[in-house]
C-alpha cells in the first residue's frame, strides 16, 4: 500500500475515535475519559523532566493534537503487508490499542478509572479504538482502489494512443 494512503487511512481512523470520544462522552455518563487519560499523561511526562504542565484549556488541545497524530501514524500501519488482510490489520491494531488503553494506565501510575471503570466503560474503550482501526483500514482500501482504477484507466487510455 502507498504511504499516502495510509496515513491519510490512519488520520481519518484517528478522527473517527476522536469524534466518537468526544460526542460520546458528553451523552453518556459511563463513556471512558481518554481525554483526562491522555491529559494525566502528558502532565506526567513534563513533570517527569522537570516542567511544569499548561493550564488545563492548553493541555486538553495539546493532549488531543498529540492523540490525533499519534493515533494516526499508529494506525497507518494497518497499510503494511498485502491489502486484502489489512481490514483484519486494523481491526487488531484498534483492539490491542482499546486493551493498551485499560491494562496500561496502572503499571504506568495513571489513573486507570479513565477508560476501565465500569464494565460499559471497558467495553466502549475497546469498542472505539477498534472502530478507528477499522475504519483506518477501510478508507486506506478505498483510496488504493479508486488508485489503480485510475491507473487502469491511464493504462487504457495509453494503449490506445
């Protein structure tokens, strides 16, 4: 698969979590708080080296900036290997990413309520990140599609010339 359309695959399965996320999360009490996670985080981190962390308006676009590209490059990588696998590539990129997000906020000394609360909360986690992959994988298909149909159509123009 060409670079291009994976990431521009993971960039709209990053968008896709985030949309869900953030609609999501104002309807539903349960809804996990990747937001507040991905916060945490980032305050950690610069306390870890010495800074001191922005005020909360500044953190929360930075921490989704920072999610929206590192969720983007992670699921570009369902374009690697043959392109007739790379729905099922998304889709367990997107699981392992919903686990990663319930099972690694405690050993890392985060908040670990955020995405693993409740059951529901568990499971919407797990749900959303698993959309995004799959939803990767899916724009990444269609874009190298409609790609060779129009090389395909270079092709014939060619020939006939």
């Amino acid at each position: 698969m060409r670079p291009v359309a994976a990431l521009e695959g993971g960039l709209a399965g990053a968008f896709a979590l985030t949309a869900v996320h953030q609609l999501v999360k104002r309807a539903i009490p349960q809804a996990p708080r990747l937001d507040l996670l991905g916060m945490a985080a980032l305050s950690k981190l610069l306390k870890s080296v010495g800074k001191n962390p922005p005020r909360e308006q500044s953190l929360y676009y930075i921490t989704m900036a920072g999610d929206i590209v590192s969720n983007s490059l992670y699921y570009s990588l369902a374009g690697v290997g043959k392109k007739k696998n790379s729905l099922l590539r998304g889709s367990v990129l997107g699981l392992a990413a919903g686990l990663g997000a319930i099972f690694l906020p405690e050993p890392l000394g985060l908040n670990a309520s955020y995405s693993k609360r409740t059951v529901p909360t568990q499971i919407m986690t797990i749900a959303w990140y698993t959309l995004g992959g799959f939803v990767s994988a899916l724009i990444m298909k269609k874009l190298e599609s409609r790609r060779e149909a129009k090389d395909d159509g270079m092709v014939e123009k060619a020939a006939l010339h």
